[in-house]
C-alpha cells in the first residue's frame, strides 16, 4: 500500500494533500530546497504554508533545539519557570511595537487567535467580533467563526456573534478605478455601516490580516487599518492583528504587516515561521487586554522549552541577517520579473516583500480560472519548484519561500514559474 493510500485510509476525507494522486513526500531539506522520497529535489517557493521561515537545517537552529533536548527536558509544564520561554517572551515584547507588551505562548495559529479573541472578548464583557470576508484564521470553533469563506470554516455553529466587513479588494472589485484615498472612504463607510446596523458598543473587537494569507495575498490601500481604528476608538473597539503569515519581516518593507497602516493594534497573533517548524504560536498584546481574563488560564505546551528554544534562535536569526531587508530586496526582483511577463491568463500580480500571488483568469476576462490556476501549480512541480494555492475562487497561486532566499534561486524559481505560464498561457 502507498503511503497516499494509507493516508487516505487513516486521515479524515477532507484533509486537503497537494498534487493529487502523485502527493509529495518530502523527507529531507537543506537551505530554501527539499527532496522527497523518490530522491527527486525541489526548489521550495511555499515553506509548507509559509512555515519554514529561515530555510531548512539551519544550524543555529538545530543546535538550539538539541541543547535543549541534551538537558533531558524536552517539556515543563507553564506552572514553573521557563527560561527559554521567559527570554522569548522578552524579545518579542521589545519588537512588538506594543509599550508595555505581555505574552502567551500558544502551538498554533488558530490558538493564538482563539486566545486573542477570548482576551479581548473578557475585556470588553462581549461576544461580538468584527471580521472581513475572505479572512482566515484558523481551524478551531471561535477561528472558524470569523473565518470569511465557507470552503475554510466548516462550521455554521460558532460561539461569537460576528459581523462582516468588505474586504478591500472586492470593494475596489466592486468600485473600479477606484484611488486607494477613495478606497480608503469606501472601506470606512462600510465599516460604519456595519456598526450602525449593531449596537457599535457592543463590539469587542476587530480582527484583520494586514495582508490576506489564504484569501490568495489581497490587501488593501496602506492605512486601512489606520482609518478602521479612528472609527473603532470612538466605541472602545479593539483591534487585533492576525500577523500570523505577515509577521517576521516577510512583507519586507516593515517587520510587521501592521506596520503599513499606520496604526498600533491593541493584539498581535503570532505562528507559523517563529517556530521556523517546530509549533510554536502567541499573542502579544496591550497588558490591560492580555491581563483581563478573570480566572487562570495556560497552555501546556505553549512555548515548550524545545519550541521556544527554536523561536529563540528564529528570531535572533532573522534580526541579526536583516532577512526583512533580503525579503525587500529579493521579493523586488520576483515581483518586477512576474510583473512584466506578457501572460494573457496572469491577471494580477500582487503582494510585499516574499508574499506574493498571482492571479489566474480566462483571457481577456475577469473571470477567475482555477483550472488554469492548478495547471500552473503542477508545471512549477515539475519544473522543480513548490508553490502554494489559495484565493477565495481558488485562482491564485502563493510565493512564501524562506526569507533568506538568495538572488540567484528568486531568478532560478522565476524562471520555473515564466515557462510553466507561458506553457500554461499556450
Ligand atoms: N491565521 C492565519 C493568517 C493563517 O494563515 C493561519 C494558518 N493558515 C492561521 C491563523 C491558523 O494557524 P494554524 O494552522 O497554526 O492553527
């Protein structure tokens, strides 16, 4: 029996597995490539869900980790003293932007999410969240409630009253020709009236991707949240930074997503690349916020000493290579290449930094062509390259390599991806 078909008769039905009939199994990786099981090797533009954040087999890393296994302690319950997790904990605050900052180490995005959510739902005695269509953020009962596509929430029962907003790209959809100043008013107007059709006092929170990770790389005009939060601080309302794909540097020009927008969120959620792998998630966040849950509450294995140990080293990696620089400076050169290839199905290219999607349509239409859009996906594979797929009409592909991707493999992936559309585009 393939290991596909043992996966297919253990795992619940609707676990998604890239590539279909000839799924991947990646058993090594060194820098920004893998190899799979058939010893075939793979230039890596996905990090599995923009995960792998420094590259693969870092020593730095590794080292960490195994000094912390060689203690023979490889986890202590959060009801005594980490030292690794306290250390984080330290970093984290200082680059949070966030005076004061505390900090709850969780194993994953969705519970950094569902943390931040119950903080901020605590502090304001209220159950109402505002969410925007499109949005992602996780898995678990109250994150599928404020996730904005039916495909990704699979739940209808939610403990949280939500309310949606527009995202700002089916505004501007909606609105063409539309500049980002009137783009601005337009998402502003529709959030007010979301908030006069509730009672706006009510409302604990917002919560937004400075840029949209699943949704397929959208995000709207800089000081968007900016604008949002004048509006949400004349009722109280918190806002709340999903910074789980966009934080580390990776949008390049800021270290965190929310940094475009001209605004400081009141909680930040954290995942993904801090763990560089190993599961490591959090919140970090206003002290009278993260202080407000009324009885204990911890997490057993947030901020494990061996996952923390990796975060720690992560990070210090990413701030002393100035890998938000490389991203900058290595995301330029993808994006100027994607953007002035002559595809007819290439409809838009888009994002910062290493996030970058491009989306598929039907030539000369506006119609989203997810067909086109997998055809793309699998020439990239065999071409050698690993890409991701996303969007809310699944037309999009996902470029999140490791952010210490070097010139040469951004011009290498490049040149994978222009003969796979052109192919494609034929
Ligand atoms: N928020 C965002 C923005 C995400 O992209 C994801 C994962 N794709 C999550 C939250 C949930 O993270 P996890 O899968 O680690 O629970």
């Amino acid at each position: 029996m393939s290991l596909l078909d043992r996966h297919r008769a253990v795992m619940p039905g609707w676990m998604p597995v890239y590539y279909g009939d000839d799924a991947l199994e990646i058993v090594s990786g060194s820098g920004r490539r893998v190899t799979d099981a058939r010893g075939r090797s793979y230039l890596d533009f996905f990090g599995g869900v923009l995960t792998n954040m420094i590259g693969y087999d870092i020593a730095e890393v590794s080292d960490a980790v195994r000094r912390q296994i060689d203690t023979g302690v490889a986890h202590t319950s959060t009801l005594y003293l980490i030292r690794q997790q306290i250390e984080l904990a330290e970093k984290i605050a200082r680059v949070s932007g966030i005076p004061d900052a505390r900090v709850f180490f969780t194993n994953s995005g969705s519970e950094a999410n569902e943390s931040a959510l119950l903080f901020a739902c605590n502090v304001r005695r209220s159950n109402q969240i505002l969410a925007i269509k499109n949005g992602y953020h996780g898995r678990t009962f109250a994150t599928m409630a404020i996730t904005g596509h039916r495909s990704w929430s699979s739940s209808s029962l939610t403990p949280l009253t939500v309310n949606w907003l527009s995202s700002a790209d089916r505004l501007r959809g909606r609105m063409a020709g539309l500049s980002d100043g009137d783009l601005l008013d337009a998402a502003v107007d529709d959030l007010r009236e979301v908030l006069a059709t509730v009672t706006a006092g009510d409302v604990a929170a917002l919560i937004a991707e400075p840029i949209q990770g699943v949704g397929g790389f959208v995000h709207g005009p800089d000081g968007l949240l900016g604008a949002y939060r004048k509006v949400l601080a004349e009722h109280g309302i918190l806002l709340i930074a999903d910074e789980v794909q966009t934080g580390w540097g990776r949008t390049g020009e800021h270290f965190w997503g929310y940094q475009a927008h001209g605004v400081t969120p009141d909680l930040i959620t954290f995942a993904k690349g801090i763990g560089n792998g190993f599961a490591l998630g959090g919140v970090v966040g206003r002290a009278e916020v993260m202080n407000a849950v009324p009885a204990i509450s911890f997490s057993t294995f947030g901020g494990n000493p061996v996952s923390a140990a990796a975060g720690n080293a992560v990070l210090d990696y990413v701030l002393d290579h100035d890998l938000q620089g490389n991203a900058k400076r290595v995301g330029e050169i993808l994006l100027g290449g994607l953007r002035s290839l002559p595809a007819t199905i290439l409809a838009e290219v888009r994002g910062r930094g290493l996030m970058i999607g491009l989306e598929f349509v039907r030539p000369g239409t506006t119609e989203p062509d997810p067909a086109t859009t997998v055809r793309v996906f699998d020439l990239c594979r065999e071409g050698g390259l690993l890409v991701g797929k996303g969007g809310l009409y699944g037309n999009v592909l996902r470029l999140g390599p490791a952010l210490t991707l070097t010139e040469e493999e951004a011009r290498e992936g490049l040149a994978i991806l222009t003969d796979s559309i052109a192919t494609a585009d034929a």
